[in-house]
C-alpha cells in the first residue's frame, strides 16, 4: 500500500490561516465575541474545556466562550508550530496548532495556561468558515481560571 504525503496547504493559503488565527487570539484577547462570530459558521460543531459536543455557534458562546476569555489573558496561537492542511480542490482545510494563554488561581496569581486546537475549515463563495473547532488545555493545566474581566461586545 502506498501512503500519500499529507495533503500541506500553498504557502498563501498557510499565511491566510496565521492571519486568521493573529486576528482571532486578538478577539479572545479583547473578549469581543461580536468581531469573532462571523469568523464561524452558525451552526459550527465544537469541543471544549467545559463540554464535550457544542451545537452552533450561540451555544459555543454561553458554555465555553463565557467560561474562558473572560477569566483569561494572553491567549496567542504558536503560529511557528502551526500545520495546515487543505484539500486538493480547495474547498476544505485544517490548522492544528498549540495555544498559550494565562489562567488565574483564585488568589489572583498567574500560572502558564497552553493548550492546542484544531479547527476544520469550509470554502464557500464569502471565503472561509470554521466549521469545526476543538481546543484543550496541555495535561496538567487548571481546568478553571478566576481573572474576571469585561466582555467588550457580545
């Protein structure tokens, strides 16, 4: 049996996806989840820290988006250890890529808070969607952060 390479994104196609993640982790970063809705399709399937399968975009909000950046600060994708992949006619594409961030105990002191994602994306006529998003905190990481900071817009 003959294994095919991984099927590696263009370079064009890699450099969108850094920017994508860049313009993301800066809407985490601000707790501005009216700018990274449409950075999602509505009806996105995630996993997260505090659920296992989240259906749609409104509930991916309110059990895990709530749950995590406003108790967080820091949150930058490792765009050097990023891969992506896409399919070959173009329509599909992955990025996994680690994560860090930091949580907060709840005596108000920090702990590095890494994880990974991987996001599975869709080409439509509008451009790309995440359809599929999963991200975990690294083994051994506090579950729970206690920082309470503003949603900027919801």
């Amino acid at each position: 049996m003959t294994v095919e390479p991984l099927p590696t994104a263009s370079a064009g196609v890699v450099e969108f996806f850094r920017d994508w993640l860049e313009t993301f982790a800066g809407y985490v970063r601000e707790v501005d989840y009216a700018s990274a809705r449409p950075l999602f399709h509505p009806d996105v399937l995630a996993f997260g820290t505090h659920n296992d399968v989240i259906p749609g975009l409104d509930q991916w909000v309110t059990t895990q988006w709530d749950n995590v950046w406003p108790k967080t600060t820091g949150f930058r994708f490792v765009l050097d250890q990023t891969s992506v992949l896409a399919s070959s006619d173009g329509s599909m594409a992955t990025v996994i890529a680690p994560w860090t961030s930091t949580g907060y105990h709840p005596d108000g002191s920090a702990f590095p808070r890494p994880g990974r994602a991987t996001m599975i994306f869709s080409r439509n006529g509008d451009g790309w969607l995440c359809v599929h998003s999963h991200m975990s905190l690294n083994r051994g990481v506090p579950q729970t952060s206690h920082a309470n900071r503003p949603v900027k817009a919801r």
